[in-house]
C-alpha cells in the first residue's frame, strides 16, 4: 500500500511537470520510476505522452510500441500509437494500427477522425472523404471535422468551399468560448493557419497576411526578447574559443552524432528527409536528450553555478558519462547505422558543450533567406509549440539575427567539423549540395537522397505536396509576394539580405 500510494504521488507529480512543460524533468522522473516499477504499464504510457507533449516524436513512437509489446488489443493505445506515427511520417505503420483500433470494440469516432487524416496527409482524399464519413456529425465532432473537411476539399483545389467551411467553424467557435479559452485551443489557431495556407495558394496575399495577423493576436503569445538575447550572449561568452580548448572533453569514441542546426522552418524536416534515404543514416528528430543533459549537469557535477557557468566544474569523466546519457538514448533507433541526426531546436545554444561531450560529432549549420524563413514562420502554426517569438515580424527579426549569431559564432570557434548548407542553394543545385552533405558526413555515395520524395516516411512538418515531388524552388523569394507588409523586418535582418 506505501508503495502504491508513492507511485500516485510521483505520478500526480510528474504530470505537474508536464503541465508546466517541465519536460525534460518529466521524462528524467518517469524514466527514475520506470527503474523503480518495471512492469507499470501506466508509467510507460505517460512516458509516451509526455515525449510526444514535448515535440520528441521518434521517441514517443518507441515508447509506445514497448507498450503495445504488452497491451496489443487496446482501441485507446492503437490510437495513440498512430496518432504518434503520423508525427514521423510512419505511413503504413500509423495506417495499420490506426485501423486495428476501429476493429476493436470501444474503439471511438475520433480514430476515425485519425484514419481521415492519414489519408489526407498521403494525399488520398477519396479515402479521406470515406473515413470521415464514418464520424457523427455533431457538436462533439465538429471542430476537427470542419479541419479535416477543408484540408480535403483544399487538396480538391476547391479553395473556395474550404474557406466557406473554415469561416463557418469561426463563427460557431467563437460563439461558444470565451476570446481567453480560444487562446489555448489548438485546433483553433491551427485553422486560422489553414485559412492562410488556402489565401496563399490562391494568391490573395493581402487576405493571408491578415489572416496570419489574426491568428497570432488570438493566441496571445509571450515572448522576452531582451532575455533570450542576454542569454545567448552569455553562452558565446563562456563557449569562447579559449574555453572550448581549455575545457575538459570526453574520450568516448562515439561518432554517430549529427546536429542539423537552424531555425524553425530553415528546411531542417526536408533534410532529414533526403538523409532519410541514405541506409547508413538513422534520423532521430528533434531529440529532448539534449535538454536533459544540460538540465542535469549542475547536479550530476555536484556544482553550485547553473549552466552554463557549470560548464568550467566539467571533468572528464562527467563529459564521458554526458556521452554515454547521448548515446544511451539514441541505441534503440541507431543500431546498425555510422550516423545519426538530431535536429532539436534546442541546438543552436548547445553546440559548443555537445562539443565537448561529443568530440567526435559534426554539425550542419542550415541556413535560408532571412525574409522567406521569417515570413514562414509567422505563417505556420508555431503557437503552441513554445514559438513565442513568432508573434511580430518584429521579434521574428530580432530572433532570427541572434540566431543567425549564434550559428556564426559556433562554425568560427567548436573543434568539431562543421558545414554550412543553404536552403536556397540546396533547392537549386539538388544533387551537387547533397553529394556535398554526403561527403561531409564521410558516407558513400547512394542515389536514393536525390529522391526524398519517394520515401513513405512523411515528417509532420512537411505536408504531403511538399514531399509527392522533386525539389522545387516555389517557395525561395516568397517574401516578395509580401514585401509591403515586411518593411520592419527588411529594417532589422537588412545585411543579411
């Protein structure tokens, strides 16, 4: 009974945590009960939650299959392990657990729901339409019917009905919750952000920008740029080029490691995707071990500075143990392969101490057009992923220069090798930049990384029409179509134009 009753109250903190989105401390205790409680299946599922919650998509997948090892009949499980799969662009695998759970019973309309925008997202809109046909339609159900509904009759080319539908859902949201509950339903702004995709597709840029506007004014964001500019000066200043030589470094051997470093929607997810294709490569995503390790080091070292002042009580042995925590949570997914990606955003404050627990890692500095990634990322539903900064054009440019900063700072001053790669050379010079990312990762040579877009392996955030084709440049100088309304930012990122 004590033990049970110690069990609840971790759990009950854990989730605290969770809503706090503490998550790295969150998997750091769920893992600690793990160990403690092996055969808790409820442990193992919150662990699933909790990386899928914090954006670690590949390792909820994991998660969730050690679960299913031991529950394979669960309608509710099967739906999570597919709702998870479509995060890592699992194709065939979310389709088949997805519809495993239908044939359950207490199977819900909602994985129905799911199965619809599988489909959808496979660019199937006949199954599509056929799948949502099997949801009730009624209140319960409505809101993400009229989202599913208006991306099938967007990739219908009926952009006309779609904005009807999106329009029609606004009015009746906005009838039924207050302006304050709207700000946290994701759903919501994710429809807003539809309604700017559609408004771009059709041209109507003006409408889109509007659009875009009142999206992020709804979700009220929040966001310090003078503290983040204040931490990342910091971290250059302890990361300089003396201390990186200076500092102790782990001898672990350990040459897997990859860190594709860049901005939200700098084109990280497509390269990941052509890597995808190359055997030897295994891709992680975005990695929250990172995360754990830096919040951990000041105790693992029994030091009294936080980080990143803690990075001066480092020994060696402390870096060798930091290496093993990395490759410990890369093993289940990286067997067999010479590399392994991560392209947490995290990354671009953590490449100097990776350097140093990682000595023999690499990393890729992406790069994109200053105008085109600002303005896509005030475009795309970044809200609720912690993308404060997005909220003004103002602080995307202030942000994208001290990251841009950071980027710079890195290639100048880490040992490791590091390789700039653009966005924009990449979508025109295909195969010369990819045998060049290839060569720098020391691997042969494979034809399948020019043919990304063949691969069943759909990353959440590239949408089906991005990935069914060859590399196309439609969306380099984009900006332009938006120019009147990017005065400010051409202001602030001008000497990178």
């Amino acid at each position: 009974m004590v033990l049970m009753e110690k069990l609840e109250a971790t759990m009950a903190q854990i989730e605290q945590l969770a809503k706090r989105k503490l998550y790295a401390l969150a998997v750091e205790q769920t893992l600690d009960a793990i160990e403690s409680a092996p055969g808790n299946i409820d442990l193992k599922v919150n662990l699933a939650q909790i990386y899928y919650q914090a954006q670690v998509y590949i390792s909820a997948v994991g998660a969730i299959q050690d679960v299913l090892r031991h529950v394979p009949d669960s309608p509710e499980l099967l739906h999570r392990a597919a709702l998870y799969a479509i995060t890592v662009g699992m194709a065939d695998w979310e389709l088949e657990v997805a519809t495993q759970s239908v044939s359950l019973p207490g199977s819900k309309s909602v994985t129905w729901q799911l199965i619809a925008n599988i489909h959808e997202k496979s660019g199937d809109d006949e199954l599509a339409a056929e799948a949502l046909s099997h949801v009730p339609d009624d209140d319960e159900h409505y809101e993400v019917n009229c989202a599913t509904e208006a991306r099938i009759l967007y990739s219908r080319k009926q952009y006309s009905e779609s904005i009807d539908i999106l329009k029609q859902y606004f009015e009746w949201a906005e009838k039924r919750s207050t302006a304050k509950e709207l700000t946290s339903n994701n759903q919501y702004i994710d429809n807003w952000f539809l309604l700017v995709k559609i408004y771009n597709k059709i041209g109507e840029y003006d409408l889109a920008w509007e659009s875009a506007t009142q999206a992020h004014e709804r979700a009220g964001q929040r966001w310090d740029q003078a503290k983040f500019d204040r931490q990342s000066e910091h971290i250059r200043a302890t990361f300089s080029k003396e201390n990186l030589r200076a500092l102790a470094h782990s001898e672990a051997p350990y040459e897997q490691p990859v860190f594709i470093v860049g901005n939200a929607r700098s084109g990280t997810s497509l390269l990941e995707q052509i890597l995808s294709m190359h055997p030897d490569v295994g891709n992680g995503g975005e990695l929250i071990v990172t995360g754990t390790i830096q919040r951990s080091m000041p105790q693992a070292m029994d030091s009294f500075n936080p980080y990143p002042d803690c990075i001066y009580d480092m020994r060696v042995e402390d870096a060798n143990a930091f290496a093993m925590q990395y490759q410990n949570a890369t093993d289940w997914f990286s067997t067999g392969k010479k590399r392994v990606t991560n392209k947490a955003m995290g990354l671009q404050s953590q490449v100097g101490l990776l350097s140093l627990i990682l000595p023999k890692s690499r990393a890729i500095m992406l790069h994109r057009h200053p105008l085109d990634n600002c303005l896509s990322c005030f475009t795309t539903n970044l809200v609720h992923s912690g993308h404060g900064y997005t909220k003004t054009i103002e602080t995307l440019g202030q942000t994208w220069l001290t990251r841009r900063a950071m980027q710079d700072f890195w290639t100048e001053v880490v040992e490791i090798p590091v390789m700039d790669l653009h966005y924009d050379e990449l979508v025109v010079n295909q195969e010369h930049e990819t045998r060049r990312l290839i060569e720098f990762l020391d691997l042969p040579w494979n034809d399948e990384c020019l043919n990304f877009h063949k691969s069943r392996r759909v990353a959440a955030t590239i949408s089906y029409d991005q990935v069914n084709q060859k590399m196309y440049t439609s969306s380099s100088g984009r900006w332009k179509n938006y120019e009147k309304h990017l005065g400010p930012l051409i202001d602030i990122v001008g000497d990178y134009i």
